[in-house]
C-alpha cells in the first residue's frame, strides 16, 4: 500500500525481455534503500513492483504479462525518468490517499497550460473508468496523488503546484504524453457493493448489495 507521495525520481537503468515478459533495473537516486529488503514493494510510476535484486544503487524487479497489458512499460526506454516511492509503514504520515500500486488504465495528456506558478493539465480519461471520478476527489497519476479540480466530458482537470512539478516526472508532461491511473480505491469497492449477489439474500428480504430500499429499510433515507 501506498500514499501517493513521491519520495524520489529514478531512472531506468536496464530493460530485458527474458521468458516473454520484462525485467526491470531502476536505479533509484535519493530514495533510501536502507531499510529495503528483497521482496519488499516500490511503486514505479505507480506500478506496485517487488525487489527481486538490490544491487546498491537500485532495484531489479520482474514485469508480468498482465501489468505489461495494462501499463506503458513496454515503451519504457534506458534513461527514463520514474516517480518511486516505498510501501508505506504503519507509522507513516498519511499524506496523500490509499494508493495501491494497482494501475486501472492508461489516460492521455490532452492540454498543458501555465497558470501563474502552478500547471495546469487537462488528462482524457478511457471510458472504462470515467464513472469512477468525480471533481475534488482523489486520483493517482503515474503514482502520484492528487485532487480532481473539475471535469470536462471525457478529461479531468489538474493543477501541479510548483513544489509537486519539481519533485515528480509531471513537469516534463507534453500533449499527448500517456499517464498510468489509478482511481480511488472507495470507488472501485462502493461499486462492487452496490451490485447484487447472485443467490444471495439479505435477512430483511433485500437482494444481496446495497440498494434503495436496503437505505430506507435502516432509516439512511425516507421511503
């Protein structure tokens, strides 16, 4: 699990395709591995990877088929820039939101435009995860947390202040530049809720899931 907050730029040391899928060598600049041990997570443009290697001055980590299909890490190229951040520990600051490292499609930069000290950036979304975002809440954009400031049919609005554009890979976004998001965990599970069961039934009678009537029959809205 992660927070969203970017503890380091990397850089793309080495990438192989061994076996059909990828693997990956980051070297990882300032963040400290110090209390970094195989097996342990860091998000990679918020791309939750294991540590398989430590080899001092970064990571190694294995790419599977399935986050190569959902993930612009096959056009990754030696030199690239990545956000990282390690796996939160329980005693950490919470600053962002719940990230899980889990991508859920790629967007695209539709426009950048300057607005006094801070970027603003207009991001289109893929249809399949438009209903998941809503204005002023929280998405992750190659790993970093941030706010919805509006929508805009199928695009979604940012403003970068000047602190995140220089401690993130976001200032070097162009027009059409595609991102990895991930969408807020509350979504994905409040859907989940609200579809019924099959076979099941709740006590009261209701189908399974969270509908209208499971509300009003505990008094969270008049019948």
């Amino acid at each position: 699990m992660f927070t969203g907050i970017i503890e380091a730029v990397g850089e793309i040391a080495d990438v192989r395709m061994i076996g059909g899928d990828m693997r990956l060598y980051v070297r990882t600049g300032s963040l400290d591995l110090g209390d970094v041990k195989l097996g342990d997570s860091i998000a990679t443009n918020g791309v939750c990877l294991t540590a398989v290697e430590l080899p001092g001055d970064g990571f190694i980590a294995d790419v599977s088929l399935e986050t190569l299909a959902h993930t612009r890490f096959e056009s990754l190229a030696v030199g690239e820039k990545v956000n990282l951040e390690k796996a939160m520990r329980a005693d950490t600051r919470f600053g962002g939101h719940i990230v899980t490292g889990h991508v859920d499609a790629l967007g695209t930069v539709a426009s950048r435009s300057d607005d006094a000290r801070s970027v603003r950036l207009k991001v289109r979304l893929p249809a399949s995860i438009q209903r998941y975002v809503a204005a002023k809440g929280s998405i992750t954009v190659d790993g970093v947390s941030l706010t919805v400031n509006a929508l805009d049919g199928d695009c979604f609005e940012l403003n970068i202040v000047p602190h995140t554009a220089q401690e993130t890979i976001i200032d070097s976004y162009t027009a059409g530049r595609q991102v990895h998001l991930e969408v807020d965990i509350i979504a994905r599970y409040l859907e989940r809720l609200m579809q019924p069961v099959q076979g099941e039934e709740q006590a009261d009678g209701d189908a399974g899931g969270v509908t209208l009537a499971l509300l009003a029959n505990h008094g969270f809205m008049r019948r």
